[in-house]
C-alpha cells in the first residue's frame, strides 16, 4: 500500500503487477503485464497457457476469448489514467462488440500475445469505444471495436440490470 499521494510517473505504473491496476483474479486474470501506457491507448501481453482451463487438446485459447482479453486491456487502461491522477477507476461493463473479427480460431499455446487498445471515443456519460488488437509477434490475431460502459453509479446500474 502506497504511503504517498503523489500521483505516480507512466513509468511507474507501467511496471506495477497487473493485479495491482485490474480486478481479475485466478483464471480469470488473462492479461500478465502492461507493455505501453498513455492518455488513450496501452498495449499489455498475454501468455497462453497450454495448461489452462481454456486450452484445447493442442494446449491453445479458442479465439473467441480474445474479446475479454481486449475488455482487460481497456480495464487497464482506464485504471491507469485514474491511478496517474492519484484515483481509482470506476467499475464498468463490456457492452460489446458488433465488429470482432478472429483472424485465427485459436491463439497457440504459449504465445506472448500482444493486446492494444486505442480509444475512438468517450462520452461524460462514461460511453466508450476503444479499436482493438491482438498480435502474435508479427501476426494480427484479431481486431475489434469494443464498446464499454462507466455507469457514474455502478451499484444501481446491475441492480436494475438484474431487476429487469
């Protein structure tokens, strides 16, 4: 725990555990680290684990999943432009993708994938799109616009979404 509330450098944050920037936790945790970080945009690897819960018989992750690996890089990069200003990020939710395209049916297990996001565009409502990638070394995997959602008050938002 920080004792300061001096907001820290790009730098700084850029080296910090994932688990210190993103919620996910366990399996569920895809993203391994932040590779690049500015106002709009952040790129972070992935391993694919041959081992995981996800994996195939060929030890790869079915590229279906590749949209929550882009939903964890754009997490990350809202909590890092709140965390540079000495705050926290508010929850969100994927709202979706209309537009994500698997290049591939699978990321091959044991690629260090490449995920970079870029924002297209935020609404004060907390609307976003971000343009999605996801590399393997030198091959584009998947690509997508990714659409997500800062309700101000997050605890109302699911409420009424489960009353509904």
């Amino acid at each position: 725990m920080r004792m300061t509330t001096e907001p820290l450098t790009v730098e700084q944050l850029v080296r910090q555990p994932i688990e210190a920037i993103i919620p996910h936790r366990g399996s569920m945790l895809l993203l391994d680290a932040i590779d690049s970080f500015a106002d709009t945009t952040l790129s972070a690897f992935a391993n694919v684990d041959p081992h995981a819960w996800y994996a195939d018989a060929a030890g790869a992750m079915p590229a279906w999943i590749g949209i929550e690996l882009m939903a964890q890089a754009i997490a990350a990069q809202i909590a890092l432009v709140a965390m540079r200003g000495g705050g926290q990020a508010r929850p969100g939710v994927l709202l979706g993708s209309r537009s994500y395209q698997a290049l591939q049916p699978a990321f091959r297990g044991g690629a260090r994938l490449r995920v970079h996001v870029s924002e297209l565009l935020r609404s004060e409502a907390g609307h976003a799109a971000y343009e999605c990638t996801i590399d393997d070394g030198d091959t584009r995997c998947a690509e997508a616009v990714v659409k997500v959602f800062q309700p101000p008050d997050f605890q109302s938002f699911i409420e009424g979404s489960v009353s509904s």
